[in-house]
C-alpha cells in the first residue's frame, strides 16, 4: 500500500479528520498544516487505521488527544 493511503481507515476516522481539519481552517491554519494536524489526531486516538491489517486494528480508542488543546499553555 502506498505511503499516504487511507484505505485502513474507517468511514468514522475519514469523518473525524475532515472535522478537525475544518476546524484548525476556520483558526487559521494552511489548508495542508489543517490537513496533517487532523490525521496526526486521528492516528494519536485510533493507532492507525482499524480495518484489519491497520495499525490500530482491534485496539480501543484513546479520545485524549482530543480534549487536550487549550490545557497545555498556563498550566504549571
């Protein structure tokens, strides 16, 4: 499979980038930073795509990364 290929991922993990992406875009960011940061995201709470023979398959979801943003800066 090529470098860069989604096919591993599911309809949900396609759905969630295209969401995030959409809204580092409405903050500012490039559209291809959007786009990276989105799958960065997705990679981080899926592990990979979750078909089978993905790197995430049969693992459960982390939905950290997604509530961190904001709790980094100022806290000591």
């Amino acid at each position: 499979m090529p470098r860069g290929s989604k096919e591993k991922y599911t309809d949900k993990q396609k759905r969630q980038a295209e969401h995030i992406e959409q809204g580092y875009e409405s903050r500012g960011v490039t559209e291809r930073e959007a786009e990276r940061r989105a799958w960065a995201t997705v990679n981080k709470v899926h592990k990979g795509g979750e078909k089978p023979g993905g790197g995430g398959y049969g693992k459960p979801e982390d939905h950290e990364p997604m509530r961190k943003g904001g709790r980094i800066g100022g806290r000591q």
